[in-house]
C-alpha cells in the first residue's frame, strides 16, 4: 500500500469501515439464483438489521451500485458495481487464456475438475473449470463461488494468505456463524494450513458436498505477489481418495510448481 493510501486509511474512523464492511455485505447477497433482493431478504442473508439495510440500500441506489424497482420492492445490481471488479476480472482473464491447456491437459490426463480461483468476497470464485472424462456433472463453472471454510479450493486460498488476512477471515466466520460451526470450520482451515506445509496440497472430504472430494494447492504468481489456487476433485464414487492422494494431489503440485517457476508475465500491470 502506498503512502497515500496508508494515511487515507488511517484517517478513516472505525464507524465508516464499519459501513463500509455493511454496505460490501449487501452487495455480495446478490448472486446468480438472487438477482433480485428486498430489504428484509437482504437482511436475512446478512444478519444486520432491517433499519440498517433500509439506509444502505438507499445509499448504494443513490450511488448507483443498485437499481430499485418499485414495482416489486426489490433492489438489483447495476453495472456500475464491475467498475470495481475490472482490474481484478482482467487479471483473472489473462492468467486464464494462458493456464486454460494446461488446465485442460490436467483435467484430461487424470480424470478430475481442475479448477483455477481466487479469493473474493471472503470466499473464493472461479475463473477456469475444466471438467476431465468422468467428473461431467458436477455444475462447476466459471465465475462460480464456493466457501472458504468447506472447499478444496478456498482452504487452498487460506493456506497462502498472510497471518493478518486469516485473522481477518477468522473474524468474519465468528461474526457469521454459530460458535459449534465456527469452531469445526476455522478448524478445518488450519489443518489445511498444515496440510499445505507437510505435502504441498490440502484436502476436502465431502464437507462442500457429501459425494465430492477434492484437494486444493496454493498458486503464487511473482509479479503483482498475486495469490491464485488450483483444485481438482470429482465424485467420491469416481474418484478414489488413494489416487487422489498419492497421484492426483502431487501432480496438482507439480503443476503449480511449474507454472509459478515461469513468473509469467501477464499481460497489463500491476
């Protein structure tokens, strides 16, 4: 962070990051299967209050990150919003075209999804899925989120954060969630930080959905120190755990290895 931006930071009060968090909480309530939300939908998604969503979406219409229509009293999002979003989408577009064949080589060769994500949102999102022979089905896609606590590829994601941004995410699953459910699912991500340290990969067993099981590595591209991860898995009654450790799981590795060795050169800067 530069100069600049450490003292704009530092002169923000803890009441206007709190609103901010509150007004980033409301705009990713909206997703795929919900274009359209209402206040109170949008507050049981969240957990704040309906007075407190009430303002916030006010505000974000007047700035133009939502569109209100009153005909049914439901809020959407704008274009506007991909403003934010485009140097992040025209990164993940090039890491893309240049991973996609050897995404693809993969997914083919061992008979799995490979995928390649990045963190967003306190979660993780696709920007390539590749669905290998015997792993159709499965409804991976790109663009498609998946949790951080409960996947192959967001522990993966956890895995290569620094100390400071998985306390972050700590918090957020404690404000979130239930103390029991809290508890079982940092668990799991820290157990996939060791994982990552032992053998180079971490592993998902059905926590995401039962029938699936995947493993997720870590993908750390030099320039721009950006923080990628790769994941492979399929269906349990496809997949075997044994493969998926003893081959699938180092060759996931190798593959991230090899292509952060490269220090690609994307194209843009950054």
């Amino acid at each position: 962070m530069d100069r600049m931006a450490l003292s704009a930071a530092s002169a923000q009060t803890p009441e206007a990051l709190s609103a901010l968090t509150k007004g980033l909480r409301v705009l990713t309530s909206f997703s795929d299967q919900r274009l359209a939300l209402g206040n109170k939908e949008i507050a049981d998604l969240t957990g704040l209050p309906k007075s407190t969503i009430s303002r916030l979406t006010y505000t974000l219409a007047a700035l133009g990150y939502l569109r209100y229509e009153s005909s049914s009293a439901r809020y959407s999002l704008t274009p506007h919003v991909l403003t934010v979003a485009k140097p992040i989408l025209r990164r993940g577009a090039s890491l893309r075209g240049l991973l996609h064949p050897l995404l693809r080589e993969h997914a083919d060769r061992y008979e799995v999804a490979a995928g390649l994500g990045t963190a967003k949102e306190g979660g993780a999102i696709y920007l390539d899925a590749c669905l290998g022979r015997g792993a159709n089905g499965l409804g991976f896609k790109i663009g498609g989120r998946l949790p951080l606590a409960t996947s192959a590829m967001g522990r993966a994601l956890f895995a290569a954060m620094t100390d400071g941004d998985r306390q972050r995410c700590v918090e957020q699953i404690e404000a979130d969630f239930q103390r029991d459910v809290a508890s079982r699912m940092i668990e799991g991500l820290y157990r996939a930080v060791d994982e990552v340290q032992r053998v180079g990969f971490c592993t998902c067993e059905g926590e995401l959905t039962e029938s699936i099981r995947g493993i997720g590595v870590p993908l750390r591209i030099k320039q721009g120190n950006l923080v990628f991860a790769l994941n492979c898995g399929g269906r349990k009654s496809v997949v075997a755990a044994e493969r998926l450790m003893r081959v699938v799981g180092p060759a996931t590795v190798a593959l991230a290895n090899r292509i952060a060795s490269h220090d690609l050169t994307l194209p843009g800067r950054y």
